[in-house]
C-alpha cells in the first residue's frame, strides 16, 4: 500500500499548466486606472473560470479512465463535461465553498484591492496565489471524485482508504489510512489540500 501509485501525478501537471497560465492573464492588470479594473478583472477571472473548466474536463476524462476497468463494459452515461459541470457548482463539506461562487468573490476581492491599494504589484502577486490556491484544491477533488465514479461503474462495492506513509501526512488522515468503507459512504477528506485517496476493494479481495 505504501508504494501504490497516487493518482494525482495527471492532477500535478494540470496544476502546473494553470499556474503558467496566470502569469499571462494579470499581466492585462499591470496598467490600469479605476475606469477600467472592473472590466479588465471580470475579463481575467471568467478567462481563468475558462480554463479551469477545461483543464478539468481532461482531467476527468484521463483520471476516470485510467481506473475504469474495461471489462466492465462501458458507462454510456457517463459524461465529462456533465459531471465537471456538476463538481463547479456543488457545495464542497471541506472547502466550505462552492467552486464558482469562489472564484467570483476573488474577483471582486481583487477589483476592490486594486483600487484601494498603493502596491498593485503586491495585489497582482496576492490573487495570483489565491487563485493558484483555489484551482489546485479544486483539480484535487476532481481527481479524486473522477476516481470513485469510476470504481462505482466498475461496480464496487467498497474501497480502502490510502495516505502516503511518510513524516508530512497528519493524524487525522494517518487514523483513516487502510479503513474501508461503503462505496456511498465515504467520508470528506479532513483537511484542505489533502491528497489522500480511495483504492477499489474488489469483490476477489474481500
């Protein structure tokens, strides 16, 4: 269990790809004067929202079909765009917050702290990380409700809950590492940015 494959790998590279992306679109922000923040922030964060959608349609095509057994037949279905569309708008238990409501608010956070602050620099460097912040977490659960969708269609019934073994994994996750629960019943990661997953319990295995 310990040296089984995270399936964040795919996660880290969409990451980091959105992240490059960043850079490019505050750059829209480096002149501006109170007439036209509004605008130019409405045009980075729907950009943004864009792209973060996007990015996590092929994620979900890549995660849920890596673990989607074959020989289970096809989930015709089953819908990347639809179930993207689904995770954006649903309320997230550990977030606290529902992914699109949020990248609205750091929208307005940043329109209004451009216009009341002496270092729009620092405001510029500021919603980058928050928003790097918000679509790592947001690729994270993508990836990790991509997963037990596809064990769904594969048709289990049960996974085991696995952490990485090592110095930075928390009690609360190290309490839940090797636990096995319903399909339907598994509990909300217990922290932000955890990266925990579920493996499928096969009926071969139990």
């Amino acid at each position: 269990m310990a040296t089984e494959t995270t399936p964040y790998k795919k996660t880290d590279k969409t990451i980091t790809y959105l992240n490059k992306q960043y850079g490019r679109m505050f750059r829209k922000a480096a002149s501006f004067d109170a007439l036209n923040i509004i605008d130019i922030s409405h045009e980075i964060y729907e950009e943004a929202y864009q792209l973060a959608e996007q990015e996590a349609i092929r994620l979900v095509e890549s995660v849920y079909g890596s673990y989607r057994r074959q020989d289970e037949g096809t989930n015709e279905s089953f819908d990347p765009v639809s179930f993207v569309l689904a995770l954006v708008l649903a309320y997230n238990p550990v977030t606290k917050y529902v992914f699109k409501n949020e990248i609205d608010r750091k929208r307005a956070r940043f329109a209004e702290s451009m216009l009341a602050s002496s270092t729009p620099a620092e405001e510029i460097a500021l919603a980058k990380r928050l928003l790097a912040a918000t679509n790592a977490q947001f690729m994270d659960d993508v990836t990790f409700d991509s997963l037990i969708q596809a064990y769904k269609d594969n048709g289990a019934e049960k996974v085991q809950w696995v952490t990485a073994v090592d110095d930075r994994r928390c009690k609360k996750c190290a309490a839940l590492h090797g636990k096995i629960f319903p399909i339907d019943k598994i509990p909300p990661k217990p922290h932000i940015h955890c990266r925990c997953w579920v493996r499928e319990v096969r009926k071969s295995d139990a």
